[in-house]
C-alpha cells in the first residue's frame, strides 16, 4: 500500500504522535469538516500539555481546555497571536462537538491554518532547531477515494491516545492507562494506509491474533469461501453466528459449542482458513482499487479481468468442455455467457453434483480464454 505525503511530515522528527495525528486532520478536513474540528481541539490540547510539561507547571488530566490556554497565558509562556489562534481552535471545536448544523470547509479550513499557527509557535520554541517549518499552504481535496467518517474516527482515537501516553508515560491515572493499552493496539495508525484497511478488531484462538480491516467489517461469509468449514459454517449461520464479519465472536475458543456435532478442531480449523480469507480479500481490494471500473471473476486466490470479448463467450459444451452438468443448469437459470457469471465463482459449487474442481475447470478454461 502507497502512502501518501502529507503537509505535517516534517513533524515526525519531533513527534511522530503528533505528526500522525496531523495527518488524519488533513485527510478530514474534505471528508467531514465537523471530525477535523472536533479533533483539532484534541491535537493543540496535546501541543499544550507537552509545552506545559517542558515548562513543569502544574497540570492535572482533568484541566480543560481553556484553563490550559489561560495558564500558560498568564505565565507569559503564549505570544498573543498563539493565544488567540487556540482560542478559535477551542471555540470552533467545541461548536462541533455539540452543534447539529452542517459545518463549511471553510471553518474547516480557517481552523487548520489556526492550528499550523500553534504547530509553527511549539516547534519554534520547543522543538529540534534542525527542523525548518515549511510556510503554510491550504490542503488540495484528493480525487481517490477518502476514509469512511467511521474510520477515520478509530484512527483519530487511537492516535490521540498515544498522544496521552507519550506525555505521561509513566502515569498511573486512568486515562493514561487507557492509552497505555491502545499502543498495544493492532492498528497500524502510523502507517498512511489506504481507506479500508485500518484494522477494525481483532479475533483471537488460544495464543494467536487476526487482525480484520475496517472494510470487511460487515462483510458476508460465503460458507464456499471456507472449503474445509463449509458445514461448520452453514451450521452457525442458521444460529446466526457467522453469517457476517460482524457476527462473529472476538474469540474462536468453543465456538463449536453453537451447534452440535463440532468440536475444538472445527474451531481451530475455521480459524486458519479465516486468515486466508483476508488475505485474498486484501488482494482483491487492493486488484479493485488499481484498476477501476474493471470487471474481475474471481476463484479462491486467483481472478481473471472480464474483457468485452471473454463477456460475450456463451457457456457451451462447444466452448467449455468436461463440465456438461454445470454449464446446463447455469444455461437453465439463464446464465448464458462468461459475462453473467457471479464475481464469486465458488458460489456455482451449489448446483447438483458440482464441486470446487468442477468450478475450477470452468475457471482455468475461462482464462486460457482470456
């Protein structure tokens, strides 16, 4: 996965936390202006306990805000136009954390280049003199494809803690140690990945961890995707235990236990085959995301890209030969040529007598085809 520049890089050799968290703003500021609102106010708040910290001025987790702002004001530790610069980032963030009306890009954007304002003054006074800020300039809207609000709201969360974390390292007050467990999160924050694939929970079995991204959150388990847990699967699902992502425990132990005639290898077995099946499901994400507006099939880990011409091949026994049974009952509910196959090919394992080597005949024929 490609990761993109973003304006606050030059932030990382002085915090990665706080350059991370800088980036998701940005990604925001587009995508919902009441997000990059609401957690600007966090991030210059974060700014504020670092300066207040290097300053060694009492501070106490459950300060505000304000009584942040007005302490550090009247140690002479603000310039004015700092002071009123998080004045607006407060004011603006605190309107949307609680106001229901739509609000602008343009309050979007006048709260981040009060935030840049904030970042240019700790940087200046606090940071590494080898690092230069770069002269402020607007965010560009990008043109791909940008993260779900849900999204970039589990990523913003798990940065700001460690924002916490990495000013009280060695606290024990509870919101410290709330942080101290999100750094032991599986969410991969500081890495710019693509929307969709920020990890949105983790499934365990004994002493193994699954990470599952955030775009297979509610995706639907097709029992034909798990071969060696079909039945296991059918099973469950009937007691509405694994039909989707969703449904299914954070921890496989005695999941056999739903339904009868299982037992702890069906779990264990299930639980490899649920790490292949994200894996091909990255894969054909990432396929998806390279090639827009393209048409695959695909087969377990393999595809083959749809081309007019492949569409148009009608399932015959003159053009696909061996699998007789199969191309009749697709041709008896009208699925007539390569181009109305389903996009999940071992869906056609339901057909009478039809198995997965039947389905992977078709498949290998089609690509040859191709």
């Amino acid at each position: 996965m490609t990761s993109h520049p973003y304006f606050y890089q030059f932030l990382e050799p002085v915090s990665k936390e706080l350059a991370s968290v800088a980036r998701e703003l940005e990604n925001s500021i587009f995508s919902s202006p009441r997000t990059m609102l609401t957690h600007a106010r966090i991030f210059v708040e974060n700014i504020l306990q670092k300066v207040i910290k290097a300053e060694k001025l009492p501070d106490d987790d459950r300060t505000s805000l304000i009584d942040r702002i007005n302490l550090l004001n009247d140690h002479g530790v603000l310039l004015p136009e700092t002071r009123d610069k998080l004045h607006h980032v407060r004011q603006i963030g605190n309107q949307a954390a609680h106001d229901s009306r739509m609000f602008r890009y343009s309050e979007a954007l006048l709260s981040w280049e009060a935030v840049y304002g904030v970042v240019k003054w700790y940087v200046e006074v606090y940071g590494p003199v080898t690092v230069n800020v770069p002269d402020y300039q607007d965010p560009a809207p990008r043109s791909e494809q940008s993260y779900d609000i849900s999204e970039l709201e589990i990523r913003l969360k798990s940065l700001e803690q460690l924002l916490i974390a990495s000013v009280h390292p060695n606290s024990e007050e509870p919101a410290a140690a709330e942080a101290a467990v999100a750094v032991e999160s599986p969410v991969s924050i500081f890495v710019a990945e693509q929307p969709g694939y920020t990890t949105i929970r983790t499934i365990t079995y004994k002493e193994e961890k699954l990470e599952v991204p955030y775009f297979l959150r509610d995706a639907f388990l097709l029992p034909q995707r798990f071969p060696k847990s079909e039945t296991f699967l059918i099973r469950l699902g009937a007691e509405q235990q694994a039909r989707i992502m969703s449904e299914l425990p954070s921890d496989f132990e005695n999941l056999h236990k739903h339904v009868k005639r299982f037992n702890e290898k069906n779990d264990a077995t299930f639980f490899e085959e649920m790490k292949i099946y994200i894996e091909e499901e990255k894969v054909r994400r990432e396929l998806t995301l390279q090639r827009p507006g393209e048409l695959f099939l695909f087969y377990k880990e393999k595809h083959i890209v749809v081309t007019e011409e492949l569409a148009k091949i009608p399932l015959t026994v003159g053009e696909f030969n061996g699998i007789p049974s199969l191309l009749r009952q697709l041709n008896e509910d009208k699925v007539e040529t390569v181009g109305q196959l389903p996009k999940e090919l071992v869906i056609l394992a339901k057909y009478d007598n039809v198995g997965v080597g039947t389905v992977e005949k078709l498949f290998e024929q089609m690509k040859e085809k191709q």
